[in-house]
C-alpha cells in the first residue's frame, strides 16, 4: 500500500501493483502469497537462498523459510528477526519457523514455493 498522497490530491491509501497472477500464489492462513512477493525479498536478502514451504499440522497452515547462506551463527538471529519483519510487511503473514540449511541444500533448479499440504 501508498500512504503517500496521490498527485491528484487524493488522501487515502493506494495500491502499490498487482502482486502477482493467482495461478501461481499459494493461499496460507487466508493470504494469497505470490512468488512475485517472495523475489522482492531477494532484493532484500542478496547473500540468501530461500525456499518458502507451506504445512498444515492440526488443521493450521504453518510456513516455515528454509535459508541458505554463509552467515556467521552470531548474526543469524538478527538476519531472521529482519527477514521475519520483511516478509510480514510484503505478505501480511508471520513465519512460524526459520532453518537454516547447509550450501547447495537448496538446488538451482528447485521451487520458491513448496506446498506439502494434502487436502484429504
């Protein structure tokens, strides 16, 4: 959203884009996450791979980041307390749990977004 008012003089708030196509978002806890969303973060994050995967567990979504990366262990909550802000300010959603993976856990060719949810 624009808070910034519109050169017409407008006051209210504004959308900022289209975030993505539907086809392509997966819905988690009522929010549609776009990978459109997800790739602003890595504009963020330069020095991370990640990998958004989508759970349910007890009739509740939980989305868990995996990240790849080569920061210290000292820095990581830091980098995870800001990548947790960033993403709620993109997505509206909370990240339940954050792993961090060895390198080339997280291959090249692989998915933005994983939905391991079944709906049997």
């Amino acid at each position: 959203m624009i808070e910034a008012e519109c050169p017409c003089g407008r006051t209210s708030l504004r959308l900022d884009g289209i975030a993505g196509r539907i086809g392509d978002a997966v819905k988690v806890r009522g929010m549609f996450v776009a990978p459109s969303q997800i790739r602003k973060m890595t504009d963020l994050f330069p020095n991370l791979k990640f990998q958004m995967v989508v759970e349910r567990f007890s009739h509740e979504d939980s989305l868990t980041f995996r990240l790849e990366g080569a920061v210290p262990t000292s820095e990581r909550g830091q980098v995870e307390r800001r990548f947790r802000d960033k993403f709620r300010d993109f997505c509206g959603l909370r990240i339940d749990r954050i792993l961090w993976v060895g390198h080339g856990a997280i291959g090249e060719g692989e998915k933005l977004m994983v939905d391991r949810r079944s709906w049997k």
